[in-house]
C-alpha cells in the first residue's frame, strides 16, 4: 500500500524523529541516503522499517538494497513524493529513508575492537553537527580504532551527523563517556594522549605519533577545557601565518589524523628533516 497522506501516524511519528527530544525518548532515529543506509546493514545496524519513494530513486541499485533490508524483516513502506520529502531533511532526497535504533556502547566495546597499536579521537564538547560527522569520516579514513564523544552537545545521531559522516557512524565504533571516566581508561589502556591547543609549542608534525594515541579536540569556540590541557601526556599546536588563530576543528583533526597516519606508515622523520 502506497501512503500519500501526510496524516498517517506512522509519517506524522517519523517526523517528529528530526527533533532530538522525540530521539531521546524512543531511542530511534533517522538513516536517510542510499551510502548512508548501505554502511548501517553492513555494521549490522538495526532498523525497524524503511520508508521508500521510487520516484526519487538515483537509479543505483536501490531493487538490491532494500530486498537485502526487507530479508531482514524490516518494514518496507512506499511513500508519494510529497510524503516522503515531508520526512526528509535533505534538499535532493534520493528516496530512501530508514528508522533505525539507537546504540549507547560504553567504552569498554572499545576494549575489545582496538588493534595493537590504536589511534582514537576524543571529541569533547563538539556542537557542531557538521563538525562531529566529518571528524568521523576523518576517522574512517585513516582507519582509527574509534571515537569517544565527551561531554556531548551535539546528538550524536542528528540526521546532519549522519549525513556528513556519509555513514562512517555505522562502520566506526563510537562511544560516549564522561570526560573523567575517558582520562581515567586511556592511562589505563597506556594510550598517550595527544592535546590540541593554538599555544602549544609543539608543532604537531614534531610530535611523536606512532604508538597508541588518542587525539583530544575541544569545543569550536574555546577549545579544549583545562582538564585535558593539564593532563594530556603532550600539547600540539598547528602553525597558523595568517589573521586566525586556530583551524575548523574538523580540519584540524584531520590534520592530525592524516600526521598518525604518515608517521605510521612511512616512520618518524622530524618535519625540520624534511626540509
């Protein structure tokens, strides 16, 4: 049955899952793109039904992808055009949105999924929506053992996160923790961490990242709160020349990120060696 009236109740209740209260509450949220839905199966992501709308189909093998999710007893409910862009919160949807369930892993799953040698991110007070969902694409990329969200202001599960994570929020493991209680594990686990501040003295690319590390980003406005910077095993800086004094703090991290990742793979030569 094809739904065409804005005024079914299960419409009206996948609305309402835009606002993170109504998130909150039920535990469920919104997986709206064919990459984005197609990264959540593969994490073994549950969903508890998915809205579809042929006529806005891309023509990249949606048949595929929602038979795979119908297989796994999802749901599958055809909407009108209008219907479905009333649930979507993208300006060109491509027909394909999914309700899914909420995880809330703790950091001990981070325990037992980190490789020998882990690179994580520790995000702490990131409000941006924006920001958090390209630091984990960031993450994804150079193949980092996870994210923990400190002290969070933004829902991790904000449609927009999703979006510009392009997914990565189902493939990366992501946790939340207090601030405190993620200090207190990274010594336990001997993971050096690594704090982000525009006074340190330390260029990031004269650190020594090779060994497990945790990079430590703060809020888009202050930065860092003084319990990291006091406690972080080394601060980092980035070189600005121009009028700013500091980076996009997804930018930054991706500098970061990509610094482990060179180091890593290629050894630890000082960037006055490269000179």
């Amino acid at each position: 049955m094809r739904i065409a009236s804005l005024q079914n109740p299960q419409i009206k209740e996948a609305v309402k899952l835009k606002n993170r209260r109504r998130r909150d509450e039920t535990g469920l949220f919104l997986i709206e793109g064919y990459r984005e839905l197609q990264r959540a199966v593969v994490g073994g992501w549950t969903l508890q039904k998915l809205f579809i709308c042929p006529e806005l189909f891309l023509g990249i093998n949606e048949p595929e992808l929602i038979t795979l999710i119908e297989s796994e007893k999802v749901a599958v409910l055809e909407c009108s055009p209008s219907v479905f862009q009333k649930i979507s919160y993208r300006d060109r949807p491509d027909g394909l949105i999914a309700v899914g369930v909420q995880r809330r892993d703790m950091l001990g799953v981070l325990s037992t999924e980190m490789g020998e040698n882990p690179l994580l991110v520790v995000a702490e007070g990131i409000e941006k929506p924006g920001n958090l969902g390209s630091i984990l694409r960031s993450a994804d990329g150079v193949g980092a053992d996870g994210m923990i969200v400190c002290d969070r202001c933004t829902d991790i599960y904000n449609p927009n996160v999703v979006r510009a994570s392009v997914g990565t929020l189902f493939t990366l493991p992501v946790v939340e923790a207090k601030g405190v209680d993620t200090f207190t594990w990274l010594q336990d686990q001997e993971i050096q961490i690594v704090a982000t501040s525009p006074s340190a003295e330390l260029e990031y690319t004269e650190a020594d990242l090779r060994g497990p590390v945790a990079i430590v980003v703060g809020t888009e406005q202050i930065g860092l709160t003084e319990f990291w910077l006091s406690g972080a095993d080394i601060k980092v800086s980035i070189p600005m020349e121009g009028v700013a004094d500091s980076l996009n703090v997804a930018t930054a991290t991706t500098l970061l990120l990509y610094e482990v990742h060179r180091q890593r793979k290629f050894g630890y030569p000082l960037a006055s060696d490269l000179l």
